[in-house]
C-alpha cells in the first residue's frame, strides 16, 4: 500500500521521532495536533511487517520482526528507491502482512467522505486499489443463492435534526471547498464487459426476488417463463407480467425491469455490485430525469455481494 502527500516532508526530528516511543513532534496541542503518545505512528505494524518511508531525501525503512519489538524503532537505510516513488512528495510504503493483504479493499470501500471531518487540513484525497482481481467470477448462480429482501425505510433513515444543530450545519464548513475523489468501487476497475455481467446477475437475482414476491401475493396463479421474463395467469387471464429489458442485451433505458399489473407499469432499475458494504450508487442523469417523472412507479433494487451465497 503506498501512501503519498504533498507536505512539507520530513525533518531529522521527524525522523528521530519514529525511533522513539513517546518522541512525537506533534506537540503544539493549540494547531489542534493530538499527537505526543508515541503510538501513532507504531500502529501500522498492526498490519505491515514492513514500511518504507521516502520523504525530503531521507530514504528508510523499518522491518517488523514480532518477536522482536525492538524492530519497529531501528530503521534500515534504503539505497535505491523504486521508480514510482514521488521525490516532490512524502511517500509511505506499507508492506501489508497476509491477513491484511487479504482485507484491504474491503476496509478501502469503508472510506467514507464523512472521514474528512476528522482531517481538516485534507484537501483531497484519492484511493485507488490496484490490488483487485482484474475479472468478477460469480461463485454460485442466482439460481443457488437463497432469496434475501430487505425494504428501506427512508423515514427510518432521516431523523430530523435539533434546530441548533441544523444552524450549526448552515455555517460556513472548511469542507465546503474539499474534494473527495474514491476510486475504490469493486466495479471501477473491471472491464466494460465483467460490469455488464456483474450487473445482469443482479437484474436476474432481482428477478428470482420479484417472482418469489408476486408467487406469495398470488398463490392461486400459475407461473410462466417468456421470452422476455414471466407471467402469472389466474383462469387463462394475466394477472401481472414482468418484462426484463437487458434480457438480450443492454436497452439503455432508465431501468432494467418492468411490471405491468392493472394496467399500471411500475419501473425497476437494478443497481448491483459485488460489495457487500458499499451503500452508494451512481444515477445516471436520464436515470434521475425518469425517477423524477414516475414518482412512485420507479422503484430501485440494490443487490450487495453478487455472486455470493451471503448477498442481499
């Protein structure tokens, strides 16, 4: 993992600091510094077992040996830098130990842009995992995993907040002017076509869920599979016809599904991905102009972990 900043880079105290327990520099606690515990920095060792640290032309590592501490205050002199060390900038090399290894882009899709609220000096950040399979596999169908419905409660969701608190939130932030930039999605660094696949096995999921739904609320009807997706009839009559547009291939219309029931259209749109924390999503403009159109009779499904046996 490989941190990079812009700052003023790295003094001998700094340096010197690191090599102590209790040595921090952070000691002006009115500039709002909380450092001085000698803890701070040890922390990484939680899970690198190696940091290289490339900063104003001081060039050194430490290499964790758990059984020895002392390792993490002796630093190791590097001679050559790699080629994607910045000079102009303060480089941090976390060589993460397996366990980590194994964690680390789920704990990058926890990243939150409420996390700036803590590091008012931050202008930007930007997270880009390049650790990530290049390809999505689904390791069961939709077919294999069990049906899983959960309904967001928006009232639930928005409380109202104290007047004093709102006045609080109408002032003048310093985030007003920062900028957060994550490229850390699952999906960001897939291909066009592992998207796409990613995104048909959550319509097809959503589909199994529609199904399952409409099964209970009619138990009396019979279930048809079409070409485009099903029906259910009830005495040679159809009570409810579900219309997968992406069925072929991609539509490109503002939704993936389409009921049609009474002669009323209710329209869903599927929006899918392999995380099974990542609450965000993305709405095409053509996506929000249609939501705003239909109101009510567009509603949108978020499946979490495609292709695992623990989605929902």
């Amino acid at each position: 993992m490989i941190v990079q900043n812009d700052e003023i880079g790295f003094k001998e105290d700094n340096v010197w600091a690191l090599c102590k327990i209790g040595g921090s520099t952070k000691t002006n606690k009115s500039l709002g510094y909380i450092g001085g515990k000698g803890i701070g920095f040890k922390s990484v060792f939680m899970v690198a077992d190696e940091v290289q640290i490339f900063s104003n032309g001081f060039q050194f590592r430490f290499k964790y040996d758990k059984n020895d501490p002392l390792t993490m205050l002796i630093p190791e002199w590097i001679e050559h830098a790699p080629d994607f060390v910045d000079p102009t900038q303060t480089n941090i090399i976390l060589v993460l130990n397996d366990e980590s290894k194994a964690k680390a882009s789920r704990y990058l899709d926890d990243v939150h842009p409420n996390l700036l609220l803590f590091l008012r000096k931050l202008k930007i950040i930007e997270i880009e995992d390049k650790t990530r399979e290049k390809e999505w596999i689904s390791e069961f169908s939709p077919e294999e995993v069990p049906v899983v419905i959960e309904e967001y409660d928006v009232q639930k969701q928005i409380q109202p907040k104290p007047k004093k608190e709102m006045e609080k939130y109408n002032e003048k932030s310093p985030l007003d002017e920062t900028y957060f930039e994550s490229t850390t999605s699952p999906t960001d660094i897939l291909s066009r076509k592992t998207r796409e696949d990613i995104g048909r096995w959550g319509e097809e999921y959503t589909l199994k869920c529609i199904k399952h739904e409409l099964m209970k609320r009619y138990p009396d009807a019979i279930v048809l599979d079409t070409k485009r997706g099903f029906r259910l009839e009830r005495s040679s009559n159809v009570v409810i016809e579900v219309i997968w547009e992406n069925r072929k291939c991609e539509s490109g219309k503002p939704y993936g599904i389409k009921i049609i029931e009474n002669e009323e259209e209710t329209f869903i749109e599927v929006k899918v991905t392999p995380s099974t924390t990542k609450e965000t999503f993305q709405l095409s403009e053509n996506e929000w102009s249609f939501m705003q159109e239909k109101g009510d009779r567009y509603w949108i499904y978020r499946v979490y972990g495609a292709g695992e046996r623990s989605l929902k």
